[in-house]
C-alpha cells in the first residue's frame, strides 16, 4: 500500500481525500506518511486566539528598514526581538483547517489498522468523480464507493459489507495551521452541538454545521459524543450515508443518489467540454505517461483549483503554509485554463483579486508606489504574511495582466470584456512603472530589496533580476496593447518598456540578475528563472543563440534535486521556443525528486515531507503541453479533440 498517492473527489470549493477503505479509516498511517487525510472547503478558515485574547493587526509588526532608491522601505521580513508572537500569529493566521474525519469503525470499539485490510482494490471513474473501492476486513468482503455533491459541500458514501459491527464513524478536531489542519488533543477547545442528525461546530471564530442523511437496509442507529458520532446498521452492515458541511444551519444534506445524479451530469459536461489530446497514435512509449498525466492533472486542478479563491500550492487536500494561497503559484495553477476551453472556470478565483483592491492599493502605498501590488502569501482575507521571503517579491505583479489576455485571446474575443477590466490592467502597469527606476543611462533598472523568482538571493544585493525585467516589459508591453485597443493613450509605458534595461550576459550566458556574476556556480538552484523570459513568453530583448546556451548550461549545472515541479514546464516551453520539442519531451518528463507524479497523478516533491502533493507542477505541465500540440516532436502525432 502506498501512502503517497491517496485518492481525492471534490467540487473546486470543497474536497475529501481518502485512503485505501474509500474513507479516511487509515488517518494515523497516512499522518505518519506526511499525508493526512483532510476534509477541507474555501470557507473552512480558523483563526487561533492570542495569549490575551485579541487579534493581532498588521500594524503591530515590527518591520524592517532597507535603502532603496535613495529612501527607507519598509517591509515585515524578520520575527524582531520582542516580537516574535506578533509575527508568527500573523503568519499562522488564517489557516484553513480540517472539517472532519469520516472513517470505518466497529461497534467493538476497536480501531480498524492497516493489519486488518487485505486484498485492497481502489478505482477513480474520472467520468463520474466517484471512488470505487473493495478490499478484505478481518477476512470479510467490503465495497466503499465515495462521491462529492457538485453542488453542495457533500460527501456521499455507499457501504456494502456482510460484516456484522461495520459503521462508519464522523469525528471532529480542533482547527491547527499544521499540514494536517487538525489538532485532535485539544477538545475544550471547541464545541459541538447536536440536534438530530445535524451538528453545529464552534470553535473560536468559526461556526459551520454538518447535516447527515443515513440510508439504511435496517432500522439504524447514530451514537453520538462530545465531537464524534457512529453510524451502525440494525440488521447488516449495508449504509447509505451523506454528510454536507456548510455554514447555514438549514443546509440540507442530499441523498446518494441525488449526488451521484448530479456529479455524473457535472463530470461529463466537464469532459465534453475541455479540449483534450489524443496520443493514441505516437509509437514512443513516452506518449503514453504525458497523456496520463494530462488527463489526471485536468481531474485533480478541477476538484482544488477552479473555485472561488486562487488555490494553495497543495489545493484543499493539506495545509501547505498554512493552506494560504501564494499568488505568485497563481500562474501555474490557473493561467492553463483558456488553453483548454476552461476560460469560464478562472473567473471566480480572478474576482477574487477585486475584492482585494483596497489591500493591495495600501500595500503598494505602504512603501511609496503607485497602483496595485498584489500580496504574495495571502488567506482568504487578502492579507498579506510576514516572511523572510514573500513580501519582497514581485514577479506575481503581471500575472494578471498575462492571464486576462489569454482569456481575451482564447475565450471573451470582445470589446466588453476589455473595457470591464481595463481599470484593473492600468492599475497593475501603474505599480511597474513605479517600481522602475531611470540610471545615468536612460534604462530603467530595478533596484534592492528584491527578492527574485529564485528566492536564493540576498535582497540587499539583487539588482535588475533577469526574469522580473522581461517580465514587467512584456506585462507593460500588454498593458500598452489593451490601451490601443480601447483608444487610450498609454505612451508612457511604451516608453519605459522599451528602455527597461537590457538582460546582463557573462560568458555567452544570460546572468540571474545584474550582479550575479557567479549564476552557474553559486546560485545553479532553485528556480532557473531566466529561461521564463524565453518560455512563459518570448521577450524581443532575447537572442535565441545565447538562451540555446543558456538552458544547456543549465541542463549541464543545475543541481536538480532543488528545482521544483513547474521548472521542468517553464524549461519545456524555452526548448519548445527555441524549435527542440524533443527536448521539450524529456524535461516534461524528467526522472528528477520534484518531478515525480504519482498514481493519482498528483505532482510528489520528494525531496520536500511537506509536499506530499504540488499543484503547480500539475498546472505548469498543462500550461506547456498546448505549446507541444503546437509544435509536436517529429514522428509525434497528437490529435487535438
């Protein structure tokens, strides 16, 4: 059994993942894996009380003084002396947290273990969403299949077993910002409340409620307790059971049936819709595994990344810091969705970012700049986290702008859609220019703190870092493009784009920023961000010859085990641009620690235990293979359907 590869139904606001028994009956194996079993929504946010009570403001943070430009910025960067609860209640909170545990139980009270489950067999019908799952307890056959409402936060069970004593058991934690979202010692911490088959959850700021519909061949019956109840059959151990989580007290829970209707209908209207490829016809074995992945990606970004909000790196499967969303990973997640006929799907998430408007406009006033900056380590709140790393960054800023014109180009072709966000590309390309700053010259440089895409720099010693240049000359270079649609007059940005200062070479090779002479030997990890300026997009201030040698160096002096999932896609897409889609083949599927995808197709970081799962590999991979249908390697046939 493989405790790395656990299998997950979901709505795109809601998920459950599940072990081996369908349910979450092997929570403590799983834990013990760095993969427990979660139940989380978008609307599943706790915030844990202080010491004294009260909430904490972003103004309590002590904050640190850099030179940049001539003047003093301020950015929350260290956990100063004396401050130090201040700035990790800050980063800890919101965090999303664990609704509940649903597992097998017996009416023994013994607790079912790996050791009791033999001759397991698990099935995902990515058609209909639902888990199949069959396996021997304590040498008795049992069937578990496992659906998730797509329209309402429910998870619907069918439990068939001769087993005498078989139940299915609902238990409760206390929210935690860990990777499990749960913290199972603590239940005086939280109440739950019972009325009927309804429970009412409070726990700090936090009020939701579970409504359970049981299905029975017997009469049934419910044992309930402080934060747990059992679900045992009279005559036999057949049960039809749903729990729906919300926050309205009137929510009632559908039927199995109900929800198996509605996740069929769902589910294939998805797979109708979506623009997927056929490799049935291309001999090299190769073909086969990117089209596995390809499918599954699809599946998996559709049950955790097309909701409401931008999704967290591990989606709502786990807590990857703290379950908050990095808007940075925002890209990778997401900016694949046009391509696929999925436009429609990014729009929720994308007005998300407007709600936030008054945040970013005071983030970026914070530290004298115009416009929108976008925070980097939100919750749902839009609030940014103090970190080492997060609030020096800036190469999220035009992501939006880049991703609006896929949906321009692929999905709303018209002058409406242009119009209605046209406020929002201004005020990001405000933000560039401001960030910008003229030399002796006339070219217009980025200057310290900045921390790069490739977060190994020193902040204090970073000027004009490659991919953020290119970057905010081609979000520039849109931004100019939307306003000649519209009739604007958008000069001024032309200009500076097209004086943002050239990329700095050494050796016939592109540098990670101005004053990195040593790329290939001090900084040859992490991101290797300067292909993105040839990869993500195709910068005119390019040579191709130099970045030829540039992603071969790389390939040649890069120590992989540090790379990250989305990597292998950025360098695919380069090596697609600069005409080598054989290449383009192998990075896709490079044998390297974070580029590893799993049975369940999720992206496994190996080398890191808290990212049993990375969405952004996952969408990063779907952002570069329209690029290989484009361009496909020679003897490749692939089929667009």
């Amino acid at each position: 059994m493989s405790t790395c590869s656990p299998l997950s139904v979901g709505n795109g606001e809601f998920c459950f993942t599940a072990d081996i028994t369908g349910l979450q009956t092997l929570y403590d194996t799983y834990a013990a894996s760095n993969f427990p079993l979660c139940t989380m929504s978008n609307w599943g946010w706790h915030t844990a009380p202080t010491k004294d009570g009260k909430q904490y403001q972003w103004e309590d943070l002590a904050l640190t003084p850099y030179q940049h430009a001539g003047r003093t910025v301020y950015y929350p960067v260290k956990a100063m002396p004396g401050n130090e609860e201040v700035y990790n209640w800050l980063r800890h909170n919101p965090h999303k947290f664990n609704l509940g545990r649903i597992s097998l139980c017996l009416a023994s009270g013994v607790a079912i273990t790996q050791a009791h489950i033999t001759n397991p067999h698990q099935k995902l019908d990515l058609l209909t969403g639902t888990i199949t799952s069959r396996f021997m307890l304590n040498g008795q056959p049992v069937e578990v299949s496992t659906a998730c409402d797509t329209k309402s936060d429910t998870i619907a069970i069918k439990l068939k077993s001769r087993h005498k004593g078989l139940g299915i058991k609902l238990s409760f934690p206390y929210g935690h910002h860990s990777i499990s979202g749960s913290d199972w010692g603590s239940p005086h911490k939280h109440t739950t409340l019972w009325d009927g088959h309804s429970a009412c959850r409070i726990m700090d700021d936090v009020k939701y409620c579970v409504d359970i519909n049981i299905q029975t061949t017997g009469a049934g019956h419910i044992n309930k307790a402080a934060h747990t109840c059992e679900i045992f059959p009279d005559l036999c151990s057949d049960i039809t059971v749903s729990f729906r989580f919300g926050t309205s007290p009137n929510c009632m829970a559908p039927c199995y049936e109900t929800v198996i209707a509605n996740a069929n209908k769902t589910w294939g209207k998805y797979w109708d819709t979506v623009r997927l490829a056929n490799f049935s016809k291309t001999k090299d074995p190769r073909a086969h595994e990117l089209e596995r992945r390809m499918v599954l990606s699809l599946y998996l970004l559709r049950i955790q990344a097309m909701g409401s909000l931008p999704p967290a790196e591990t989606g709502l499967t786990l807590n990857s810091w703290y379950g908050r969303f990095h808007t940075e990973m925002y890209l990778w997640n997401s900016a694949f969705l046009p391509l696929w006929n999925l436009g429609d799907k990014l729009m929720p998430s994308l007005q998300w970012f407007y709600s936030i408007i008054p945040q970013a406009k005071a983030l970026a006033k914070s530290n004298g700049y115009k416009g929108l900056r976008w925070p980097k380590q939100p919750a749902n709140t839009g609030r940014d986290a103090p970190s080492h790393i997060a609030p020096l960054l800036v190469w999220q800023q035009p992501h939006l702008i880049y991703m609006l014109e896929l949906l321009h180009q692929n999905t709303y072709k018209n002058h409406t859609f242009l119009k209605q966000h046209w406020a929002l590309v201004k005020q990001l390309a405000e933000f560039m220019v401001s960030f910008l700053y003229p030399d002796t010259t006339g070219n217009y440089e980025m200057l310290a703190p900045i921390i790069p895409a490739q977060e190994v720099h020193n902040p204090r010693e970073v000027k004009s870092p490659m991919f953020e240049m290119e970057y905010f000359r081609h979000g520039l270079s849109l931004a100019c493009e939307w306003g000649s649609r519209l009739g604007h007059n958008t000069q001024k940005w032309r200009d500076i784009a097209s004086n943002i200062a050239p990329p700095a070479i050494k050796d016939g090779l592109y540098l990670a920023h101005a004053l990195c002479h040593d790329t290939y030997e001090k900084y040859n990890q992490d991101h290797p961000m300067m292909v993105g300026a040839y990869g993500l997009f195709k910068s005119p201030m390019i040579q191709p010859a130099i970045m030829k040698a540039t992603l071969d160096k790389i390939l040649q002096c890069w120590q992989h085990d540090t790379m990250w999932g989305w990597d292998y896609a950025m360098m695919a897409m380069c090596a697609i641009n600069l005409g080598d889609s054989a290449l383009a083949v192998e990075l896709l599927l490079s044998d390297s620690p974070k580029n590893q995808y799993v049975t369940s197709g999720n992206n496994y970081q190996r080398t890191r235990a808290d990212l049993p799962l990375y969405l952004p590999g996952n969408g990063s991979l779907l952002l570069a293979l329209p690029m290989l249908f484009a361009n496909p390697p020679k003897g490749w046939v692939i089929e667009v359907v």
